[in-house]
C-alpha cells in the first residue's frame, strides 16, 4: 500500500512540475517591446537673449498632438532601451500671438529605462536619454525675414507605466520632459532663443515580443 501511496505521490509532483514548467512558458516574453502612443507636445516656449522681440513680442510654437512609435530591448527583466521615433511634424510659429510661419520638425529620442516588475501587471518606468532634433524649413517664418537654426540636442527625463491586459498586449501612459531649444535669427543676425523645452503627454497600446 505504502509503494502505491509513493508512487502516486510521484506522478502527481511529476504532473505539478510539468504544470509549472507549461505555466512559466507560457508566461515567458521575449526582450523586444514595440509602443505607439498619441503624443501631446506642449511647449514651454521661454524667450531669452533678445526675446521678445521689441520687449513684448513673443515668438511661440504651437501646441499640437503628434504620432509617435517606439523600440525597446530589455537587457534584463528590469534594464531597457528605449528608441522614441515619428516623423517630421508640422509646428505652427506665432509671432506676437499670431500665426507667422511653418517649421517641421523630427524629434528622435534615446532612453536609458529602469522597469519596476513586481508589481504585477501594473508595470511603472523611470528613464533618461538625450534627444536631438533635426529642424526643417527653418527659414519660413515671416515670409523669410527669421528663421530658425537646424538642430538642438537636449537631455530628457521621463516615468511612464504600461498596465499588461496580457503577457503581450498592454496599455502605455508616458510623460518625458525634453530639452530642446531654437535660435531666431532676423535677416541672418541672431535676435534671441526660444527655449521650446516641450512637456510630452503620450497614450498608447504597449506589445511585447
């Protein structure tokens, strides 16, 4: 009896092991996590070295909403790398509160991220990076007469959460603050910079792969 009551007890710590081992597989994701995220930039728009224009002339990006998609590769379960990606976006300048011109800009960012896992599907980040930000028709403001130079590099710090639905899909809340900063130039003579410094709002669907 006591050989049938062993072997029994064998089999079905063999069928729990089995079970746990099917259960952690299951569980297990690979290091690759893809975000895309509705994105609100709004911008500090600080005026300094000349600006305003005149004293009272504010030159001032438009606050807008953008697309943004992003690459992340843990290294370990709590160590990422964060690629922030989208592509050249239209940003309304107002001159003295009113409309003066388009620029296009391409914000990319990288992100250094430490993940907080034990938590369990709410899972909260910290980062930090630098972002550089390529200008485009930086002359188009005033039909000509300013214009802006090509690029800025800035650091950025950032916390977000991505609350897991399940071990592939989640939902994303992100919040980065950018350093980012333009200077105006007038008939090619520097007047003052913008210090557009945007606070990023972003909503999105979180996959992990």
């Amino acid at each position: 009896m006591s050989k049938k009551l062993l072997v029994a007890a064998m089999l079905s710590a063999g069928l729990l092991s089995a079970t746990a081992v099917q259960a952690q597989a299951q569980e297990a994701v690979g290091p690759f996590m893809v975000r895309v995220r509705g994105v609100g930039l709004n911008w500090d728009n600080g005026q300094s070295g000349g600006l305003p224009l005149g004293g009272t002339t504010k030159v001032q990006a438009q606050n807008l909403w953008i697309p943004e998609v992003d690459f992340s590769y843990f290294f370990t379960k709590n160590i990422a790398a964060e690629l922030v990606l989208t592509w050249p976006q239209d940003i309304d300048i107002n001159v003295g509160g009113s409309k003066a011109g388009t620029i296009s800009a391409l914000p990319p960012s990288l992100m250094l991220q430490y993940h907080f896992t034990d938590l369990g599907a709410f899972k909260p980040y910290v980062g930090v990076g630098i972002n550089y930000t390529i200008f485009y028709k930086t002359s188009n403001i005033l039909g000509g007469v300013a214009s802006i130079n090509n690029s800025s590099v800035g650091a950025v710090g950032q916390v977000g959460f991505d609350y897991m639905l399940n071990k592939n899909w989640g939902l994303n809340v992100d919040l980065k603050y950018i350093q980012m900063a333009a200077d105006v130039s007038v008939l090619g003579n520097k007047v003052g910079t913008v210090n557009l410094n945007p606070l990023a709002v972003g909503l999105g669907v979180s996959y992990r792969f």
